[in-house]
C-alpha cells in the first residue's frame, strides 16, 4: 500500500502528456519565424555598410568621424526604444497568443524600413531630415522589441525536445542571411555606381527592398497556427476558469497573476535569475555580433583606413562563414548540449580577442581575412546556440515577455550601443584595441553567467510537456517514465524499509532491474 502511494507521488506520463509535432507546421513554423529575422538584419546590414553614407546625407558636419558617430547615435536610439516593444508585445504575446504578436511587428518592421527610402536629405529639408530618419527608427526599434524573443518563443515551443537547437539555429540563420543579402547589395551597389552615386541615390535602393520582403513575411506568418505549448496553456486556463465559475469562485489571485502588471511582478520575482542569466547570455551574444556586424565596416574603412570595398568584402565573408556553419552548430548543442558551447565560446572572446584585432589590423588580405574568421567563429558559437537555450529559462506561461524584457534590455543597454560607444571610445583615446578590450569584457561576463546555466538539452520546456516527433518517440518516453516512476518508488521504499542498507541495496535493486 506504501509502494503504491508512493509511486503515485511521482506519476509517470500518460500518452496525451507528450506531444507529437506536426512536421508540416514545424516547417512553416520555422521559415515564417527565420524570415522575419532576415527582413530585421536585411536592415542592419544595410545601415553598417552605409553608415558613412547616411552621416553625408542626413547630418550636417565637416568632420567625417563626427558624421559617423551621428549615424551610429540614430543606430542606438532604435535599441533605447526596444525595451518599451518588449514591455508591451511580450506580456501581450504570452496572454493573446504568439502568432498574432509576430505579425504584427513584421508589419510595423517593414514598413519603418521601407519608410528610410523615401526620406529626403538633410540637403533639402535641414534639420527635418535626421528626426525622420529617427522617427523612422524609432518604429523599428518598438517593433523589434517583440519580434526575436516571440520568433525564438514560437521556434521553441513548435520544437522536438531533441532537435530544438537545430531547428532554432534557422532562425539565427535568417538573420545572417538577411545581413549578408542587405550587405551584399550595398557591396554590389557600391562597386557599381561608386560612393558618389550611393550619396546621390544608391542609398535608398537597400531600404526600399524591404517593401516586398515584408509582405512575403507577413503572408508567411498569417497562415501560421498558434504553437502547441500556448494552446495546451490556454485550455488549462479555460477549464480552470470554468471549474472556478461553476464553484463561484472569483480567483482575484490568479486574475492578478493574468493581468500585464502582475505578470512583470512575477517576473522579477520569482524569476530574477533567470532574467540576470538571460542578460549576461544576450550581452556577450549581442556585443559581439554587433561588433562585427555594426561597427567592423567603419572600424576598417575610418579607423584603419582600409579600401571600402576590402572591408566590405571581409565582413560579408565573415557572414558567409556563420551562414554555413550556424545550423551545424546548433545540431551540436542537442548533441552535447548547450553549456558546453557558450564556455567554449566566452573563453574564447577573452583569449582571442586580442589576437583577432591585432590581425584586422595588419596589412595585406590574408591576416585581416584569419581576425575577421576568429570573430566569425566566436560568433557563430553563440549564433546557433541562443535560440533553443533563451526560452528554455523561462515557464510557458509567461515565457515570451519574460524573454522579450531580458532580451531587450540587454541588447538595448550593451549590444546596440556597441558600434556607438566603440568608435567614441576609439576617437577618443585614439587606441585601436579598444574593440578588443570590449570583446574581452563581454566574455567575462558571459563566462559568468554560463557557470549558473542549467543544462536544457533534450529536455522539455518549463511548463510543458514532452515533444517528440513520432508517436513511436512518444510511446518510449511514457515508457521510460513509468520506468522511472517505478524506479523511484522503489528508492524510496528501500530506503523506509532498509535504512540500514544506504546505497548498497539501491545498486543492487538497479543491477537486478537491468537482469545482471
């Protein structure tokens, strides 16, 4: 009778707890999400190649550095405003559903973007010229603000336990493609109609792009269905609403716990080191990938005074390089996890770094092209990795706004202000190490945060079930955890039973259940 209590006590899985994925949806699932990310880095790689494009044509200054450093200052902006889109399209998203949310930032996205190219020039209205380029940012950076964290949400949520890195590796994969299609037109521009022709109207071809890249994003995203996850949330809900109802019960606790104000409080709560290990991840992520796809060009072409278009081409090869190797490093994490890799790459950001720079910096094309690599292979590291390990901190119930408010304060306080701070820092004290040392700081701190990781690999979401891809997957989990179950159980029992016997009978209990 004991026995059988306790092994109620831990009950196993029952066949409708694990959910199989539907294969067609996941692919869907995937492409929609990955695309928006590609229409957000199609844009920044457009403004970091024409950085010093947009200082001629936006900010009046005959000091080039200072037209520069104007341009990244809009840059920032956009980040400074993400955390208030996090503030308000994660809690909406966790409470009205994923798929909604995420098309409606696609929209606001592609249409702040497509709005750069119509702007006219500082030449022609004054001062008007840079506050709309920064009303146009503005929009994008609120939008922005839910669209990663409800992109890597809906990829994790739509996931088998077992290939969840790969399959959120695509997403980061349509960023670095969108960069490298935003970059790679710029190059191609610049090659063709020269700088001349970029500052009288090859600016606004990159941007205008981004008109019908946004309308193939949203009609993706409106034929997507709402993630397993939220829909097995939502009818908890609903039945423990009705069960409520029909007892007369008003529930003002959990009513609280629903609403906007009392989900932030939970948050920061009960969740606040899920938060500081999500920040210190997302800032060594963001400052690198920021550093070298932001601030890189313009270090090369300003700062080293190297040809526009070696830079160019240095920098788009870099990407190239993530491109290829993002989803095999993501096939790596489900394999040996996600810790591992985010160790692998904080140590080395503070051993490289250094070295990397000192490479961009020598002459030639061979040593610049082995730094930017270095970078490139840091990056990657955690390119391919954040997708399946961010949203894994977070309970499904309040996952995509807990994500969206780390996600965006991080980005917005370290990883967007890079390419501004970087190049003020290096006018000022004239050290072209600079970027280095700010590498470095970013791998301590990301180093930090990787030692209170937990392990996510192959194992559920917080607050879900089981996702596997077959129902034969599924009958061996429930099987392996009745088996668990029953194991347990009978720890337990020994341990009552045989306080006396310690380990011994609990390893020879396990050898018997294997028939050795």
């Amino acid at each position: 009778m004991i026995r059988t209590l306790l092994r109620r006590r831990k009950e196993p899985l029952a066949i409708e707890d694990v959910t199989v994925v539907d294969k067609p949806g996941m692919r869907r699932a995937v492409a929609a999400t990955a695309i928006g990310n590609t229409m957000e880095w199609f844009d920044f790689g457009v403004y970091a190649y024409v950085a010093v494009t947009l200082g001629h044509v936006f900010f009046p200054a005959d000091d080039p550095a200072t037209q520069v450093v104007s341009t990244f200052a809009t840059f920032a902006v956009a980040f400074l405003v993400r955390p208030l889109g996090g503030l308000v399209f994660g809690p909406l998203g966790d409470r009205i559903g994923r798929r909604r949310v995420l098309s409606t930032t696609m929209i606001m996205m592609a249409t702040g973007t497509f709005a750069v190219g119509l702007l006219p020039g500082y030449s022609q209205i004054g001062f008007a010229a840079p506050l709309l380029l920064l009303a146009c940012r503005v929009v994008q950076g609120f939008s922005t603000g839910g669209e990663y964290a409800g992109a890597t949400t809906y990829i994790a949520e739509y996931a088998p336990d077992q290939r969840r890195g790969f399959l959120g590796s695509w997403l980061d994969f349509g960023t670095f493609i969108g960069y490298s299609l935003g970059s790679g037109l710029v190059t191609v521009l610049t090659a063709g109609i020269g700088e001349n022709g970029m500052v009288d109207w090859g600016w606004r071809v990159p941007f205008l792009v981004a008109g019908p890249l946004g309308l193939i994003g949203l009609y993706m995203r409106l034929r997507l269905e709402e993630t397993p996850a939220f829909q097995q949330m939502a009818e908890r809900a609903a039945e423990e609403a009705e069960a409520a109802q029909a007892r007369g019960d008003t529930l003002p606790i959990e009513e609280a716990r629903q609403s906007g104000r009392g989900r932030l409080k939970e948050i920061f709560t009960r969740h606040w080191q899920a938060v500081l290990i999500c920040m210190g991840l997302v800032l060594m992520y963001n400052v690198t990938n920021y550093m070298v796809t932001s601030y890189l060009p313009t270090f090369m072409t300003s700062t080293l005074g190297k040809n526009a278009t070696t830079a160019q081409v240095l920098v788009l090869g870099t990407m190239l390089f993530v491109v290829l190797a993002i989803t095999v490093v993501g096939r790596t994490s489900d394999r040996w996890g996600r810790r591992p890799l985010f160790l692998f790459g904080s140590v080395g950001m503070i051993v490289l770094a250094i070295p990397a720079v000192l490479l961009i910096r020598a002459g030639g094309v061979l040593m610049p092209v082995i730094g930017c690599l270095i970078l490139g292979a840091m990056l990657v590291t955690f390119a391919g990795t954040s997708a399946a390990t961010l949203p894994a901190l977070f309970p499904t119930r309040l996952r995509y706004g807990a994500l969206s408010i780390s996600y965006n304060l991080s980005v917005s306080l370290f990883g967007g202000t890079t390419p501004l701070l970087a190049s003020w820092l290096v006018a000022t004290t004239h050290n072209t190490l600079v970027p280095a040392f700010y590498l470095m700081v970013a791998g301590v701190i990301g180093l930090i945060s990787t030692v209170f990781l937990h392990e996510t690999a192959g194992k559920p979401l917080r607050g879900s079930g089981p996702m596997v891809e077959t129902e034969e997957e599924a009958r061996t989990a429930v099987a392996e955890s009745r088996t668990e179950a029953g194991r347990r159980a009978r720890d337990v029992w020994i341990r009552l039973r045989h306080p006396w016997a310690g380990a011994g009978h609990r390893e020879a209990g396990h050898q018997e259940e294997k028939g050795e």
